[in-house]
C-alpha cells in the first residue's frame, strides 16, 4: 500500500512538471506571436526554425524584438522565483522575497544617481557617453546592486542570528530608498520621468549584446541554487539541525545570499525593479507540488516563474489596445491575491 502511494505521488509530480513545460513552451510561442502586431504561430516556428516566412517585417519582429524579449522574461520570472524561494527558506518567512536585503534599492540607487543628476542641458555628451542608453542603466543599476551586497555579504559573516541580517537588509532599503526620494526632490521633471519609466520595469529593453551578459550570469546562479538543495532542505529543520548534519551554517548562508543576490541584481539592473514574482511563485509551486523538498521546488519553480512572466509580458501588451501597460502593475495583480493567501494561511494557524 505504502509503495503503491509512493509511485502515485511520483507520477502525479512528473504529470505537472510534464503541464508545467508544456505551459512553458506554449506561453513562450504565444508571447512570441502576439502584439503590436499579430503573427500567425505556424509563422512563428517558421521563423524559429530558420525557414523563409511570407512577410520578412515578421521574421525582423520575431527576431529582433520579440525573441530577446521573451528570452529576457524567462530567465527573470525564474531567477526571481528561485530568488525568492532561497530568502523564504533562509529567513523562514512565507512573505521574504528576492529584494529583502536591500539589493533592489541598492539597483534603484545606482539608476537615481545617473539618472537624476544628469544635466538636462547635455544629453549629447551624456549620449556620447552611454550613461544612459544600452548599458548605462544596466553598469549604474549593477554597481548599486553589488554595493549593497558586498556590505550585506560582510554583515554576514559578523553577523550570527538570521533575523538580525533581514532586519539590517530591510533598513539597507530603507536608507537607499531615502536617498533617492531626496535625488527625486532636487531633479527635474524629465530626469524624474526617466527614472519612474524605468522603475515600471519592462523586459522589452534588453538587447542581443545585454543578454550575452545576463545569460551566463543567471544561468550560473541558478546551477549554483540547484546544487544548494539538500543544504535548503537542511536550513527548514532549523540551524542547530543542518549543524548535527556537519553543515557548515554560515557559510552556507553566505553561499545562498550571494546567488539569491545575483539572480535578483541582475535581474533589476537589466529589466527594472519586478515585483511580487518573487513572493508569489514559491507559494504557488509548494501548493502544486504539496512538499518542502528544494530539489523538487528549485526546478519547479524556475518553470512556474518563466511561465507567469511570460503571461505577466504578454498582458502587459494585450491588455489595452495600443497601449504598452507597466510590468509590475500585471504582476502586482498576479501576486497579490497570492500572498494573501499566503496571509490568511499564515492566520489560520498553517505553516507555508
């Protein structure tokens, strides 16, 4: 009985990532063939396959546009899901996502300091520069990410109890939040613009030649994420436990809050500030999945995270006619009803 309810479980888990594939693969397609303009799907895998289409303006919309685009929102909807699932289980906090300690802000902060202090009266030499066209939003956004993770990665090392390090990252956020509010007071109200336009995040902006350099860089940290599973599931059973296994707890939490940081950095320096993705999808996975086990989860829900920033993009487009809608308002939509699920659950008396 108990080896027939083994196998049961198992399949019903290969069904959904077999659903959850097929989610992905058809999303992917989809974001591909719908906007501005409407592209029949044969067209589509026509284009992908390197076949002769019969318009060539498709092949120049699917290629040049909207496939980096969509590449761009499956590596974000995963590195945010896999992000946030590495701080829930890190800080044992159903409601902790990928920006708790303060890397999203850290990005806020390097974008606010190029982009509201630039002379309006120069955009020429600003131009000429590229402090703010291709990468220099992207170089800006990095080094406020990595500025505030390397202070992090320090205050970790000094620092022993895990509630101590959210509380310090969430004042981090604070602090660099502050300081962009006083930027934004002094600034004019097209440097203003800027910065806001940028703050509605958008997978849309990443080229070719940026996603050269996200690529590697996401796919590393989520190798690393992957390989941080039994040292996860060791962190749910509390620190004293994973230290009875021969765990080596702080550096262990220095490993995860480097690839937690990276995924969620790069991410923000590439496509803005994305929320609740990160919130969301780890709750939704362990729903369908029913289980704590990262090594289920982690592949779950790089899948489940690609899939809703995909369906988050393709609203954002769809959604009103003409109209290009803010990212994050379509992913606030998507994660609010879920974190407070997430609250009620917690409310009831149940664990997440």
């Amino acid at each position: 009985m108990l080896l027939k309810k083994y196998f049961t479980a198992n399949f019903i888990k290969t069904l959904a990532f077999l659903l959850l594939i097929i989610g992905f693969i058809f999303a992917f397609l989809l974001d591909l063939a719908f906007g501005s303009v409407a592209i029949p799907m044969q067209e589509v895998m026509q284009i992908l396959l390197g076949q002769e289409v019969e318009k060539v303006t498709w092949s120049n919309i699917i290629l040049k546009f909207r496939l980096p685009k969509a590449l761009t929102a499956t590596l974000a909807g995963a590195a945010l899901g896999v992000s946030g699932l590495q701080m829930q289980t890190l800080f044992k906090n159903p409601l902790a996502g990928p920006f708790v300690l303060g890397i999203s802000s850290g990005a806020s902060l390097g974008v606010a300091l190029v982009v509201l202090t630039a002379s309006v009266t120069t955009p020429t030499l600003l131009n000429d520069l590229g402090i703010i066209t291709d990468f220099g939003l992207v170089i800006a956004a990095s080094l406020g990410a990595a500025s505030v993770l390397g202070v992090m990665l320090v205050v970790s090392r000094r620092v022993q109890e895990t509630m101590t390090l959210l509380i310090l990252g969430l004042l981090f956020g604070y602090a660099t939040s502050g300081i962009v509010s006083i930027l934004l007071q002094f600034s004019s109200k097209e440097r203003i613009q800027s910065y806001i336009m940028w703050t509605f995040g958008s997978f849309a902006g990443v080229t070719w030649k940026q996603l050269i350099v996200l690529i590697p860089v996401i796919v590393l940290s989520l190798l690393i994420a992957v390989l941080q599973s039994k040292s996860l599931n060791a962190l749910l059973l509390g620190e004293a436990y994973a230290r009875s296994l021969g765990l080596t707890v702080q550096k262990t939490r220095f490993s995860i809050i480097t690839s937690a940081s990276i995924l969620a950095g790069a991410i923000t320096a590439f496509c803005g500030p994305i929320a609740f993705l990160g919130v969301a999808i780890p709750h939704l996975c362990r729903s369908l999945f029913m289980t704590s086990d990262h090594r289920i989860l982690i592949p779950s829900v790089m899948i489940l995270g690609a899939i809703l920033a995909l369906v988050a993009d393709l609203s954002s487009q769809l959604a009103v006619s003409q109209m290009v809608l803010p990212l994050n308002a379509i992913t606030a939509l998507i994660g609010t009803p879920v974190v407070s699920w997430v609250i009620l659950r917690r409310s009831s008396g149940k664990s997440f």
